[in-house]
C-alpha cells in the first residue's frame, strides 16, 4: 500500500517575513536613541553649532559661569574653563573624540574578537585551546596600565587609545562567540551545511555568523559605553587625548582643582559622559531583551 | 527491462571498515569491521541500539567522523568503483552533497534559522549546477515541488520557523536531492515525526528513490520501518554487523540470537503476549570490548565457544550471521 504524501497537507498562507517586526514591537527605546542621535548630530555639526573656537583662549574671560548665574552671559552658556575657552564649543567637539573612539574602538575589537571566537569554536581542540588561553591571559591584562605604558613609550595620542582599549578588549568578544558558535556546531544545520559539501569557511561565514550576529549587536552596543568611560579615563589620566584637543576625561580632570569655587568646569563634561554611557547602555539592554533574552549575563 | 540485480555493480561498497576514535576514556571502536554493499534503486536497512555504530557508519562514509578525536579510519570505501577513503579533503567536498547526501534526525534545527528556505535551498543547486537568477528559482521552487510542498513559490520566501516539522524535514530532503546523489543515506529522518507524518515521508522517500534510482542507507531502530523500506537488512551490535540478509529472511528466519530478541521485543497486535520481551542488560562499553562475541554477556543462548570472536558465516545465498551457532557441527 502506498501512502499518498500529500494526504493531509493543506497549503497554508504564508505570512510575510518582517525582519524588523520584532524590533518594533514592544516600542523603540525613546530617549535612549534621542539622547544618542542628538550627540552623534552635535559631534557632526560642532564646526557649525559651536559658539566659539574651543581651543580659543582668552584669560580676561576665565571662569565665567553658566549662563544663568548672574555673572554669566549668552556669550558662554555653560561658561569659561580656566584659559576662558567656551565650555560649551569644548563639549560639542569633545563629543567627537568620545563618540569615534568608542564606535572605532568597538568595531576593531568586535571585527578581531569575533573571527577568533568563530574559528576556536569551529575547529575545536586544540586551536581552540591555544585561542582560548590566550584569551584568557588577554582579559587579565589591565586596559588603563597598558595604555599608560603605550602613552609613556609612544607618547598619548587618539590612536594609541584606540589600540591600547581595542588590544584588550576583543578577548570578551572571542570568549562569548566562541560559547555561541559550541551551541551551534551541535546543531543538525551545522552537520547538514558540512554533508552538502560546505567548507570551513562557508560554515563559518554563512552558517556560524549569522547566528551570532544578534549577540554581537547587543555587545558592541552595550560597550560602546564602556569604552567611553575607559576612553575619559585614560584623558583623565593625561594618558588619552593630548591637550589642546577638547576631550570630555581631560576636561574634567583640568576642572578638578577649581570644583569648589567653578564647579561647571568638571560638571558639564561629567553630565555628557553620564548621559552618552547611560544611553547606550539603556539602548544595549533594551536590544538584548528584544532580540536574544537568553543573553542576560552580558 | 532492468537488468537482474546481481548483475549491476553496487553504488556503494563498504569493506572492513574500521572507525576508532580516541578519547579521554580510551581508543572507542565505533566501527569495527563493516562490510556491505547497496545497488542502484535498492535500499539497505541498518538497524541496532543506540550507540551500535549505525550513524558512526554512515558519517565514516562521508569522511565526517568527529575531528576532535583522532583515531582510525580504515578500510575500503568505494562510490561507483571510487575509494573516498583516501580522497583529499577539497575532493571530499565536492563528493558530499553531490555524490552522497545525507538527511538527519532533526528537523527543528536542520535548516538555518535566519535565513529563508528559498536562499537555503539555492545554494545547493547554486553550487551543484551552476544555475542563476530566474532560472535558479524556478528549480528551487521545482525540487519543492517535487517533495510535495504545497504553494512552493510562497513557502521560498518563508523562514524554517514557520514551517512544521513535517514540513521542514521535507525541505531538508528536497536540499538532499538537488544533485541528485548517488547515494542517499537517511539517518532515522522520522524518529521526531509523527506517525502520519512519517508514513507520508517514507513514501515520498521510496518515490524519490524510483524516479532517482539513487542507492539508499536507511538508519533506524524501528524493524517496521525496516519491513517497509529495505531490500538488504544490516543489523548492527557493538560496530559489527552481526546478521545480514534480505529483508524477508531477516524477519521471518532470524538467526542471531541478537537478532531474534529485537524481533521478538516489537509488540504485534494478535500476538498472545503477557509482557513484552526486552533484552535483558546493557549494550556493552566500546571502549572496552570482550575478546569473544560482544553480545555474548547479554545472549540467552550463550555458549563456551563465545569467548572467541565467531566469524561472519553464510547461513543462505545473501544471509550471514556472526555466529557460532551457524557453525558447521
């Protein structure tokens, strides 16, 4: 007896696939992305916004107050720092330093992290032991001392910042592809893409990548913001951003002195970073629960 | 008029193959020393417990044996008088898919989850053919067609998600015929389908098989499917196959006492039985095999001469078993 093998199929509509449904659906994250939109506007259009050249000095105007003190004046709307440069024209352009490094920083580190990891967990054995070892020694290298060293030997500069946190922060990406990429190889598409003839690198890069690009989006998000910290850290230190530059770490630390009698001038650099790192950490968390909340831990 | 079966070469011819792999718990002979054959149109049912080396033969076939472990691969493999044991891993790729295929046990996660059946199905026939744009998809909405999905057209643009199990081992099949193969090996594909579902598979299957006239290796725990499916019958204990024959003698004159205990633990219907007969014990540990027959421990009728391996001896034209009770007297 033959069984007919269309009995009992029904053709059922087919809904349409809406890739972008799902990041819809529970409402985007408002502010976090108009917080981020505006800084990433500012850091585009400082040349044109900014009210006054931020490395002007001009020391008959030295910490002017925010405007609405009755010191202040329309001419400086967050005031002087301690050489009477605009504090609000230094934000703007500080803006631009703090944003590219943490986007550059984060896309090298991902871009090197992620082939490591796909490619341990790929091969396995012994490949993967010596990538992961030398992950592991990577992560317990302290970011700050390495670009401390790097800004004594070579001298600070936005490039050595970049290297130093980039350096070091790929191992985080390598551990957390890796683990994905073991869950996958045990599934039977792996297997199946390998029996159709597929090689190393059409598993990898059509099969293994793919899949572990929603992890890889919430984790560049959530440490673009860790890398601004780092990044006003090490500016903080003098080991970033050289002056005259406006950086928002180094203009904090320039205000640090004055924080009793000018408390504007650490203040607003501060508030900046606060808002920029809460942003996209807010907007890091709120992609992880959309698209993969089995990611908790990150 | 198709000539008579013994006359047509096998498509597939294993001889004394040998899989050992190396592990932290000692060297596991996974395979040890299998040898069969499957013609052009026919299909060998291989069938024993879980861990028996069934799926371990058929991943050797293809070169695809976990690469962690290092061990043995050894043996003769030949696809149409061709070894594939000695091929380079480049050849190798262009043999699977194309020469062999091979549909899985899984369904809810054969496909790729994030992209959709129609690119999935695509590369396949991409690669194979050499086939592009319009005439590309037309093929892919044919070979869906042609493992009987309804609306073919609209279920390319759709993702494996929302598809049903059924329906995705059926994409899985059409991905497997793209070439078509030579050799199609199918390693329990119903065991997660339901039981409808299942009998409409394995009747597409047999259809697929007639119009390709591909050779076939069925893995499978369950004898009625067996019944249904295959010609040639491997039963499998410990990496050896311990009785072979034709489906029909297998089933109606068993001779391993192997054998006869799986048969007689399937329930049948009419069948005067108080409790079901199961297989008293353990399948034993393949990192550390007896010296003798490796069912002898679990065998009701064992005997003193178990302790040396009996050799394969043939009972009837195309039926052997491995066993000393087939020994001349």
């Amino acid at each position: 007896m033959r069984v007919d093998p269309m009995e009992g199929v029904t053709a059922l509509p087919v809904a349409e696939p809406r890739p972008w449904g799902r990041l819809r659906a529970g409402g985007l994250p408002v502010i976090p992305l108009g917080i981020i939109t505006t800084f990433v506007l500012i850091a585009i259009l400082a040349p044109l916004i900014s009210p006054a050249d931020p490395e002007e000095q001009s020391l008959r105007n030295r910490f002017r107050p925010p405007v609405w003190d009755e010191r202040g004046s329309w001419q400086h709307p967050l005031g002087t720092d301690r050489l009477g440069r605009d504090m609000l024209s230094r934000i703007f352009y500080g803006s631009r330093v703090s944003l590219t490094a943490g986007v550059v920083t984060v896309l090298l580190a991902s871009a090197f992290g992620a082939a490591v990891g796909l490619v341990a967990g790929y091969y396995g054995g012994r490949v993967d032991a010596v990538l992961m070892r030398l992950t592991d020694a990577t992560m317990s290298f302290p970011v700050i001392l390495l670009a401390l060293i790097l800004a004594v030997t070579v001298g600070p500069s936005f490039a050595n910042v970049v290297v130093a946190i980039a350096v070091i922060l790929w191992a985080r990406y390598a551990r957390v592809i890796r683990g994905q990429v073991l869950t996958l190889m045990e599934l039977d598409f792996i297997a199946q893409a390998r029996i159709a003839g597929a090689g190393a690198w059409r598993v990898i890069s059509r099969h293994l990548l793919p899949n572990t690009l929603n992890t890889l989006v919430v984790l560049v998000t959530l440490q673009i913001g860790y890398v601004i910290i780092v990044e006003a850290s090490l500016s903080f230190l003098g080991a970033g951003i050289p002056p005259p530059t406006p950086a928002w770490g180094s203009m904090i630390a320039e205000g640090r002195e004055f924080v009793t009698s000018a408390w504007w001038v650490s203040f607003f650099p501060g508030l900046a970073i606060l808002l920029v790192v809460l942003a996209f950490n807010l907007l890091g968390d709120w992609l992880r629960d959309t698209l993969d909340p089995k990611l908790r831990q990150l | 008029m198709r000539s008579p079966a013994s006359a047509r070469p096998p498509v597939i011819e294993v001889r004394d193959l040998r899989t050992h792999l190396v592990t932290r718990w000692g060297t596991v002979k996974a395979v040890d020393g299998v040898s069969f054959a499957v013609r052009e149109g026919e299909t060998l049912g291989l069938v024993g417990e879980s861990g028996s080396g069934k799926s371990m033969t058929c991943l050797s076939i293809v070169r695809l044996t976990p690469r962690s472990a290092s061990g043995v691969l050894e043996g003769t493999v030949l696809l149409d008088g061709d070894e594939l044991l000695t091929k380079s891993e480049k050849e190798m790729q262009r043999i699977r898919g194309r020469k062999v295929a091979m549909i899985l046990q899984d369904p809810m996660s054969s496909l790729n989850p994030v992209f959709s059946i129609g690119m999935q199905l695509r590369e396949p026939v991409a690669a194979y053919h050499g086939l592009r744009g319009a005439t590309l998809r037309r093929r892919a909405a044919e070979l869906l067609a042609s493992v009987r999905i309804p609306s073919p057209e609209a279920r390319l643009r759709a993702f494996p998600h929302q598809l049903s199990g059924g329906m995705r081992q059926r994409v899985v099949g059409a991905m497997a015929i793209a070439a078509p193969p030579r050799l199609l090996i199918a390693d329990e594909p119903t065991t997660s389908l339901d039981l409808t579902i299942q009998a409409q598979y394995l009747g597409l299957l047999k259809e697929l098989q007639e119009r390709h006239r591909f050779a076939m290796i069925f893995v499978t725990h369950n004898l009625g499917i067996v019944a249904k499916m295959c010609e040639q019958v491997a039963v499998m204990y410990a990496g050896r196959i311990v009785e072979m024959g034709p489906v029909r003698e297998i089933f109606t004159s068993p001779r391993h006492p192997y054998t006869q205990a799986l048969l007689e633990s399937v329930p049948r219907l009419g069948a005067k039985l108080d409790r079901l007969m199961a297989i008293e014990g353990q399948p034993p540990d393949l990192a550390r095999l007896p010296a003798g027959c490796a069912f002898a421990a679990r065998c009701p009728k064992v005997m003193d001469r178990c302790v040396e391996a009996p050799p394969e001896m043939a009972v009837a034209p195309g039926h052997s078993s491995r066993c000393w009770l087939q020994a001349p007297a």
